[in-house]
C-alpha cells in the first residue's frame, strides 16, 4: 500500500521482547510456514517491537470530522483480533482534541519517513498532546504514515486529507476504513507482505490503498503468520509493566 512506516525513531517506542510460548509458537508459525509457502505469500522483515503498556489514544481532528467513528472501529477491529488470538494485550482509551499539526509539517513527516531521512523537529502542541499513540486526521495531501517520537516512547499516526484521493469516500468506499486499520496495524508492531487480499500488503510489494475499495464495509484479514507474530510479541502472559 501508498503507505510508510518503520522510519527508526529517536527513541525506542516499543519493547523488544524474548519470545514465549516457543514451543507452541514455534509449532503454529512452522504450520503457516508451509502455507505460506504454497501460497506464495512474502512477509516482508520487520523489526520486533511491542508495546509495553496498553497505549492510550488521541485522536487530533475537528470534531465533526466523519472519519472519527472509523478510528473507533479500527480500534475495536484490533481488540477484536487481539481477543481472537488470545493475548491480554489490547488498545487503550480513546479521547479527542483539535489541536492539529499543520498540513506541511505533515508532509516533511511524511517525507522524511520515506527517505528515512532524520524527522524534522515535532511542534509543542503536538509533543505536548496526551496520550501514547496520537492519530492525527489531516486536511493536507501526504503519504499517509505511522512513526515513532519522543523518548516518552509514543507513536503518531497520521492520515491524509479524505478529501484527496483514493481516500474519497464517494469515489473509494472502503478505503479509508482500511488505510486506518492498516497503519494501527504498523503502530503495534506489524509489517508488510505482498498479497493484495491482506489487509498488511504494502512496499517492497506494488500495492496501493485503492485495492481496499469495496461496496461492502468490511476490513482486510491479516494472515495466519500475522497472527501469530502478534501472538509471540503480545503472548497471553503479556502485562504492562508500567
């Protein structure tokens, strides 16, 4: 997907955690193995980073922004699938303010991602936002992106204009439903692969946010191997440790 991620933040924002449940793990990740090889599904490397606390949410829009109940729904998507897999872990509480980043901020952010070059230096109102993980619902025309900053260990998401294609609803229903699912999905720890069925296809793969368009509201599955990497970084022991 047209999206971007894992840039190397200043500071670590997720732990790195010794796998447990080897045994088990190991049994279920050998199993999707082989189906992904006959599949012919790539997972791309990903670095292994994990929360070390249910992060709390700010949402930085108008209000009145429509796009509001979908960062509530992805939300709940992810509960739901951390539920389903069997891990304790889970997305906190989420709360609203309108304190929004400006749009050409957003896009050196999101340039910078892409390049991987240095991030430029976040404005007080953002560093100052509550909350662990801050998704930010702009008005400006970027490359939608999900990034560690400050040594607090936090994360901001933000996602471009719905007024810019292929975000669109008239033109792309579906879509941004799916473009907020998907960078969450990065702010927990996931990666890309290259099945443009999947809800984590992106770069190196050739996919773009327009092949989440659907009639139907409905998010993309994750894969079998997804799930069980969560599962080993977010294992039914998992407890905040502050």
């Amino acid at each position: 997907m047209e999206f971007l991620h894992d840039h190397e933040p200043r500071s670590r924002y997720y732990r790195s955690r010794v796998p447990l449940l080897v045994l088990l793990l190991a049994g279920l990740i050998c199993a999707d193995t082989q189906a992904q090889e006959s599949s012919g599904i790539v997972h791309f490397p990903t670095r292994e980073r994990s929360w070390d606390r249910i992060p709390s949410i700010t949402i930085l829009t108008a209000a009145n922004d429509s796009r509001i109940p979908l960062v509530l729904e992805a939300v709940e998507f992810w509960n739901k699938t951390f539920a389903e897999i069997g891990t304790a872990f889970k997305l906190g509480p989420v709360e609203q303010a309108s304190e929004i980043p400006p749009a050409p901020f957003l896009l050196k952010m999101s340039d910078a991602v892409l390049s991987r070059s240095p991030l430029p230096e976040f404005p007080e109102t953002l560093k100052n936002t509550k909350g662990d993980l801050i998704v930010v619902l702009s008005d400006g025309d970027f490359v939608s992106f999900s990034t560690g900053f400050t040594k607090a260990g936090r994360v901001v998401v933000a996602i471009k204009s719905d007024r810019k294609s292929p975000l669109i609803y008239a033109d792309y229903p579906n879509v941004a439903r799916n473009v907020i699912a998907y960078e969450l999905g990065h702010a927990i720890g996931l990666g890309h692969n290259n099945d443009p069925t999947k809800l984590m296809c992106g770069r190196p793969a050739s996919c773009r946010p327009d092949a989440f368009r659907s009639n139907t509201e409905m998010y993309f599955p994750l894969t079998e191997i997804e799930k069980a990497y969560l599962l080993k970084i977010y294992p039914p022991t998992w407890s905040p440790s502050r």
